[in-house]
C-alpha cells in the first residue's frame, strides 16, 4: 500500500467522520421537532458513536490484526448505511439504526486512523488529520441549518457523506488476492505495556485518561451547542447553522496549534482556558451573540485537546500500533458515551446552562491540572 493511497483513505474517512458525527447536534435537534419531543430524550444519537467507539475499543486489536484495508471497507459501508438511513428515515426506529450504523462505521474510522498513521511523525500525521475532520465539519451543521430554513427536512443533507464514503469502500476493497494483515502481537495480552523502561501501565493509563476528558469536553459542545443557541432564542434552522462557530474555532486552533506544540508551548493548558472562558461565555450569555461567541472561544480552546492527548498514547514506548488504535477508541467511546448523556441528565434536572457549567469546568480543569509538562506533551 503506498503512501498515496495512506494519505487518501485517511482523508476520505475523516472528511466523512467529521461532516458526520459534527452534524449529529444539528440532528438532534431537527429530529427532535420532527418528532415533537424534548432534545433530551434524543441523547442516543450521540451514544450511538460512543457506543461504536467501545465496540471498535474492545475488539480493534483483533480487527487490525486481519488488516487495515477490510475495517476500511467495513466501516465506509457501515458508516454509508447508516447516514442513509439516519438521514431519510421517518420514525425514531429508522432513525436509530441509521445513528447506530453510522457510530460503528465512524468508530472504525477512529479506530483505523492511528494504525495507519503509526510512527515517528504520529503527532504530526494525526494532527493533519483531525485537521480534516475539522474542515469537513464545518459543512455539516450550515447544509443542515439552510435546508432547515428553506422548509426541507435538514438531515437530508447528510447525505453528502455518501459519495466520498463509497469511493472510500472501493479504494479499500481486496486487490489480486489476500490483503496483507497487520503483524500479530508475539507477547501476551499486556505484554507489550511492560516492554521498554518507559512503558508503564501508570503512563498509559494517564494518556488513555487525558482522551477520555478531551473528548468529554468536546462532544459536550458538538452535540449540545445547537439545543443551547435554541435556549438562547434562535430558531432551530438558525441556531444548527449558528453552532457552527464552534466548529470554526476547532478548525482554527487546530490549523494554528502545531507550531505552538512544536515549541514546547503548554498547548492542552492553553486551550483548556480558553475552553473554560468560553465556556462562561455560553452559560452567561443571554442573548444569541454572546452564547456564538463563547461557542467561538471554546472551540479555539478545545482544538488541540484530542490531536495531543491521542499523539501522546500513540507515542508511548513499547505500545504496539494496533494496541494504541483500540485503547484511543475505547477512551474516545468512554467520553462520547458518558459525558453528552451526563449533561443531558443535567439539563433535565437544572437546564442546559447549568449543565455546561457543571460538565465542562470540571473535566477542563482536571485535564489542565494532570497535563504533563510541554516536553513531554508535544514531543
């Protein structure tokens, strides 16, 4: 497999993944007016991925051991389906398969994406990609917010992800004969966590803990950023196309954090207070403005988050590829499955603003205090 065709897969599946899982607020929301019923009560659209993300944690070692390019496949068709359905359906029963098969086939992108870009520039490389995502995310959330306006049904727009999906599926299908597996771990099970005077069980626990609490603070702004700009007196069209300033601010940070990184810059401190004062931001604001440019702020602060604390796992000594790949999905799933869901149990009991205080503060200040210094950070 050349470089070429690594760099390009890599791009199709995160373009995918971020239109996708980014739209999933947007989604929710839509959903839940179509139905008649609370957002809140729609939190498994977001638990789906996370619930994915789990799957992919706890049996990615022996999927990638078959090989890269069969999860590839599975996962573009998974993940096809599912937008398919997630997008057209009519009830919340179609409506929940499609988000299950879409949380699936997004997890083995998450899954995927590290094993394939295993290696001394893991940092660098990841970094790129979530850039991608990033981009591409930006899309989603506006496409769905003007169809919305325009009196057709927003989720349609999802599938604008099915194109790039499928040809994805296709540059992954076998190619004259077997395709190559990955390499089989010749230790037993945690045995590679011992190999290396560096590689701990403390440190891998503490880099798998630091994605669990990145990703909190992030999905706790993608799935509810649209429900909350709603609270603040925006129409559902306008606020899934206003919550998008979230995702411009990830975008930017993300474009803008590898020098600072390279630097030796505090990056995951930084940008934990920059997420905690926007944060302030969306829970103070009573008016649209003030709540979009809180979303604007802590999506600058939290655009670094995940990229460092990945790369960190990625790079620990010892820790074989394969095994790096399943425990970032199965922090990425911890986070997507409890923190979205835990805020939501909040606003039932306190409303949303209350929430994304009690949620977010916590998780950024206790992800800011644990971050090892700059060197070790960014490597």
């Amino acid at each position: 497999m050349t470089g070429d065709r690594v760099v390009r897969q890599v791009a199709l599946a995160q373009a995918s993944l971020g239109f996708t899982v980014n739209s999933l607020g947007a989604c929710l929301a839509l959903l839940a007016a179509d139905l008649g019923r609370p957002a809140g009560e729609l939190a498994w659209l977001s638990s789906s991925f996370g619930a994915g993300l789990l799957v992919a944690g706890a049996v990615g070692r022996r999927l990638l051991r078959v090989g890269t390019q069969p999860v590839l496949l599975g996962s573009a068709l998974l993940a096809a389906a599912g937008t398919v359905l997630l997008g057209t359906g009519r009830g919340a029963g179609a409506a929940a398969v499609g988000a299950l098969l879409l949380g699936l086939g997004a997890a083995g992108f998450v899954l995927v994406t590290p094993a394939l870009l295993s290696g001394p520039d893991a940092a660098a490389a990841l970094a790129r990609a979530n850039a991608t995502a990033s981009a591409c995310a930006l899309l989603g959330p506006p496409a769905i917010g003007m169809l919305a306006i325009a009196g057709i049904s927003g989720r349609l727009a999802l599938l604008l992800a099915v194109p790039p999906l499928l040809v994805l599926a296709f540059d992954a299908r076998p190619r004259g004969g077997a395709v190559p597996a990955a390499p089989a771990d010749p230790t037993p099970p945690d045995g590679d966590v011992a190999r290396g005077a560096a590689a701990s069980r403390r440190r891998i626990a503490a880099a798998w803990a630091a994605i669990v609490l990145a990703v909190s603070i992030e999905f706790c702004f993608t799935i509810w950023s649209t429900a909350r700009l709603q609270a603040a007196g925006l129409s559902v069209g306008a606020a899934a196309a206003a919550a998008t300033v979230f995702l411009v601010g990830m975008a930017v940070g993300r474009a803008a954090a590898a020098r600072p990184a390279a630097r030796n810059v505090p990056v995951v401190r930084l940008g934990c207070g920059l997420a905690v004062a926007g944060t302030l931001g969306v829970v103070l604001g009573t008016h649209p403005v003030p709540v979009i440019a809180g979303l604007a702020l802590a999506g600058l602060g939290v655009a670094a988050l995940y990229p460092v604390t990945l790369a960190r796992l990625v790079r620990t000594p010892g820790l074989l590829p394969e095994r790096s790949a399943a425990y970032g999905a199965l922090a990425s799933g911890t986070a997507v499955l409890g923190a979205p869901a835990a805020l939501a149990a909040i606003d039932t009991a306190l409303g949303l603003r209350s929430a994304f205080l009690l949620a977010v503060l916590p998780l950024a200040a206790v992800l800011a205090l644990s971050t090892p210094r700059p060197a070790r950070e960014t490597g």
